[in-house]
C-alpha cells in the first residue's frame, strides 16, 4: 500500500503543469553522444589513415629491398612483413570503406624520396647487415607513429586501435627478429 503511495504522489507531482527538466537534460544527453560519436569517428578515421600510410611507406620500402637484396632468409623476411602489412592495410581500408572513406595513395613525392633514400643507403652498401638495419630504423619509426596516433585517437573505435596494435606489435616483432642479419 505505501508503495502504490509514494507512486501516486511521484505521478501527481510530475503531471503538473510545471515543466519538466527532464527534456533539456535529454536534448543535451543526445547532443553530448552525438558529438562523442562524431568525435570516435574521426579519431577513428585519423588513426586508421596513419595505419594505411605506415603499412603504404613500409610496402614500398619492402618491394624496393627485396629486388637488392641476395640473402634467401632476409627475402623470406621480407615476404613475411609484406604479408602482414598488406594483410593489416586491407583490413583497415575496409573499415573506412565500411565508413564511407577513401583512402589517398601514397604521393608520387613521398615513394620518389623513400627510393631516392633507399637507392643512396644501398648504392655503397647492399649487404643484408646495412638492408636488416634500414628495415630496423623503419620499423622503429612506424612503432614511434603509431604510438603517437594511438594516444592522439584516445575516442577511436575499439577494433581500429587493435588493428593500430597489432601493426605496432608486427613492427616490433619484425624488429627483433632482424637483428640476426646485423
């Protein structure tokens, strides 16, 4: 019985002609998710473009090496981290496709400087000592980007920063595993 009470009194109290504050705090509630998810959006967007262009620069590194290089076993390195690294960029290009996004090639500017730079490090010296240390130095900036957008997209979409982490763990990985030819 007092329960029935205290409900016809919380009815009577709400059906007055005072306004309720429960619709403004609503309409704020929306706009507030409303701008959370725009904003994990774009964070999401950002941190899945820098997973693209990590995986882009690393491919045309990668495809560059393998042409110098004599070593069967850096080869097979190397077919190892191309694999990820496609397999992780089709992963991430479809998430922003999913978004309706497009990804930007790689600028004709950005693969001439990579191949300029490669062509330079390698022209003296092509052994698989100075290629594993060139594909160390590389690895080691695309864990550096990573962490940085990883930590910038604090909002983003939870499968995009494992997708973000799993890159930065294979550049890792790879890392460690090519200090055997320095």
């Amino acid at each position: 019985f007092s329960a029935q009470v205290y409900f016809q009194a919380a009815s009577a109290h709400t059906n007055g002609s005072a306004q309720r504050p429960q619709a403004p705090v609503c309409a704020k509630a929306r706009q507030t998710a409303e701008k959370e998810r725009r904003d994990m959006d774009s964070q999401t967007q950002k941190l899945l473009g820098a997973v693209v262009k990590n995986t882009q620069m690393c491919q045309t590194t990668l495809n560059k090496l393998i042409g110098i290089t004599k070593d069967a076993e850096l080869k097979k390195k190397i077919h190892e981290q191309l694999a990820t690294h496609e397999d992780i960029s089709n992963r991430a290009r479809a998430m922003l496709a999913a978004d309706g996004c497009e990804v930007k090639p790689e600028s004709a500017m950005a693969k001439m400087s990579a191949q300029m730079g490669i062509a330079m490090k390698t022209m003296r010296d092509a052994s698989s000592r100075n290629l594993a240390q060139m594909m160390i130095e590389g690895n080691h900036m695309g864990v550096t980007d990573l962490t940085m957008a990883i930590k910038e997209a604090e909002n983003a979409n939870p499968g995009a920063v494992a997708l973000a982490q799993r890159l930065q763990h294979a550049e890792n990985v790879y890392a460690g595993q090519l200090s055997q030819f320095l």
